[in-house]
C-alpha cells in the first residue's frame, strides 16, 4: 500500500472509506488528517467501521497518540499492546518515506553526563535544502529521554528499530533494554561471563531482538541474551581470536561485527549472524590487516566502513565496502576536512550525512564536498550517538509500558 495518491487503498477495494490525499497534501497535513479521523472513531454514534478499517486507521498513528486511545476502550487497549499490531504499525513506519522521516529521531548523550537525549532532524534539513545561503545549522531543542534510568554514565548506547541498549559506566555488569519513546526500560538478567564486546540486533527467522556479549578466555565465546525466552545462552567458537580492537559491534544485515585479532596480531572483521548464531569472517583493508590500532569499524549509507581514531595523525579520508563481504570491493572516500577522530552517527538523508569530529557534529554533502556545523542548543559536544525510529516495541517485547505515553 503507498500512501501518496490514496489513503487506505484496501478500504476502496472493500467500498467501506476512500479518502482521497494527493500531492496536494504536506506530510504534517496527513498526520493530522490520521488523528482527526482516529478520534472521530472514538465517537460512540459512529459504530458502522468495520474493525479490520480501524486497525488500519490505528495503524498510521504515532506513538504518543496511541497511548491516549488506549483508553477507549478493552478492544483497543488489547490491539495497541498486541505484537502483530506493534510489528505492523512498525512496518508503516519503516516503509513509507513520509512517516520514517516524522519519527525517525537521533540519539546522543553528552560527554561524561548520565541522560540521553533526542532531537529530529528532518524537517531542519529539509528546510536547509531550502535555504542554500544558510552557513550553519541549529538543531530544534533535544528532548530528554529514558529519565529513570540510574544515574550513571551510559558508555556503551545500541539502538535497532525502536529499541536501545546501555551499558553503564559504573554498573559493568548491567545492561538495559529501553524504548526511548514510551519511556519504558527493563535490566537484563546478568549475563553468564563478563560482559566486554557487546551487540544488539534483530533476528527476523525468530522474530525476536538478541544480545550478543564476545568474551575472550582460550577461544572465543559469544553469549546470546534472546527478548523472548528472557534468558543466555553460550556458543562457543572455533575461530582463534584472542582480543578485539572493538568493543561496540556494528550492526548491517542482520549481522553484529568486530575487529578482532588472532595471537599471530592479524586483524580482520568477524560477523556474527544472529539468524544462524554463527560467526564468519571479512576482510579488512590489505594496509591494515596487520594493524588496525586505531581503525573505527561503522555504517555508512548501508555498507561497513572504517574510519579512524588517533592522537598522532590526521586523516583526509575513510574506506567503505561497496559489496557486502567482499574485500576487494573496500574503496576510498575523500573528505575535505582532516580529521583525528570521526565517527557516523547513522543519520543520512539525499546527500546530506551526519558526522561527528571530535564529539562535534557536521552535516556533511559528499556531492558537492561542502559542509555545515550543525549545534544542539545546549549540547556543545556529543557522545554515544545513534538513530531510532518511534515505535511501540517493548522491551519485554509483548507489548508496550502500562504507563500513560
């Protein structure tokens, strides 16, 4: 179904509703559009909509409106907590353009402070593109989040769909799941080994979320955590690593990755494949197959790439691997601005991508090889930052918080 011409196109096939919402209609209009429509459900005196249109209709929602017509009624309160309906209204979310960038917020703590925070970005990029003299960016106020969480420094953030996981600085062995969007958050059992180069993702054979914890003894061990079964599991593996350059694993196609090292101190990218819970191997760049000290493994525009870290040198550039697995398909990437410290945050929208040199962030144009500086009122400098999309997903994972959104 795309919502664009029409709203609702199985509704027209059943002849029940058919709102027509062309071009004419701006995305914040539609939203509106959605809600007006969802709380003329709420009116008694309008029984005839047949349930499978009102579930659709729900379906469009964000997550704060949710919360408040959870109340209703039992029916609705019972379809907002249902996981087929979360999964569902998730899938809206990821697979229209105009619904993925309402909710897609960026994730980010402070150096050295306790809370994390939230801000979209969206709309100010697309005002931007609108205003090619501007020099500089300012991000709309950020938002605070997941505010209960113990007063400890988050060290470790991991972000898949609409969930994160922290690890905190002073308590090493806890780790939280948390929705950052309805506020809840859940500690995780204590994990069976120390818990040192973790992972987070989804595992769409099970449909469920899993944490992955690699731990180094005689040969390396990963402990899973499964969402759904709430408990640990250990696997071990054959591959002969003895440490990892990386303590956060990145998360592409369904795999977790590191860069490991082998007692011989040869260096190379080991996957975990969470569908499989088996680890394999890709190649890094010949220069560093022997040495990657100070290499940065992340995400850029869906490909892995590395960028670096070092206190003795400027680089101008960072390699991406065009063909997933492939090593011969790393290649370079030039950038303007020379740089000791860079990392992706993940957030990239046309040809603009958000970076982060030395805590500070740019948004940068590979297209035309410009930049602009891009400040958070209050928040001269960033840390432990990442992407999520609004959702219902909990991190019991049945359904969302009791509490009001």
């Amino acid at each position: 179904m795309v919502l664009g011409n029409t709203w609702f196109s199985p509704a027209k096939k059943k002849g029940t509703l058919l709102l027509a919402m062309g071009n004419a209609w701006s995305a914040p209009e539609r939203t509106k559009l959605r809600k007006k429509m969802a709380e003329q459900l709420m009116d008694k005196g309008n029984p005839s909509l047949p349930w499978e249109l009102i579930v659709e209709i729900l379906s469009w929602l964000p997550v704060k409106s949710l919360g408040r017509f959870r109340c209703v009624s039992k029916p609705w309160n019972a379809l907002i907590a249902d996981p087929n309906f979360i999964k569902m209204h998730f899938n809206k979310t990821s697979e229209n353009d105009d619904v993925f960038y309402q909710r897609r917020r960026l994730i980010f703590n402070e150096p050295g402070c306790c809370s994390l925070y939230s801000v979209n970005l969206d709309q100010l990029i697309l005002n931007q593109n609108n205003d090619h003299g501007a020099d500089d960016l300012i991000a709309p106020e950020a938002q605070l989040v997941c505010g209960d969480l113990p007063s400890y420094r988050v060290v470790d953030l991991f972000y898949c769909d609409g969930l994160l996981l922290c690890k905190l600085a002073e308590m090493p062995m806890t780790i939280y799941l948390v929705n950052p969007t309805t506020g809840e958050s859940e500690e995780l059992p204590e994990a069976p080994d120390n818990i040192q180069h973790l992972g987070f993702g989804f595992d769409h054979s099970t449909d469920d979320y899993k944490v992955v914890s690699a731990v180094f003894y005689d040969m390396l061990v990963f402990c899973v955590y499964s969402l759904k079964t709430g408990s640990w599991e250990e696997l071990e593996c054959s591959l002969p690593y003895s440490g990892a350059y990386t303590f956060h694993a990145v998360l592409l196609n369904g795999t977790l990755h590191w860069i490991m090292e082998t007692p011989d101190q040869t260096s190379m990218i080991v996957a975990f494949l969470l569908e499989e819970e088996q680890a394999g191997e890709i190649p890094l760049p010949v220069e560093y197959s022997s040495d990657a000290g100070d290499c940065v493994l992340g995400v850029f525009r869906d490909c892995l790439c590395l960028t670096h870290c070092s206190d003795e040198r400027t680089y101008n550039e960072f390699w991406v691997m065009n063909e997933y697995g492939e090593g011969q398909s790393w290649t370079k990437i030039k950038i303007s601005i020379p740089y000791s410290e860079l990392s992706l945050s993940g957030f990239w929208k046309e040809n603009h991508d958000l970076l982060v040199f030395q805590k500070q962030l740019v948004m940068y144009n590979f297209k035309e090889q410009g930049f602009c500086n891009l400040s958070i009122p209050g928040f001269p400098h960033v840390d432990c930052i990442g992407t999520y999309l609004e959702s219902l997903v909990s991190p019991n994972y049945y359904g969302i918080t009791d509490r009001e959104l």
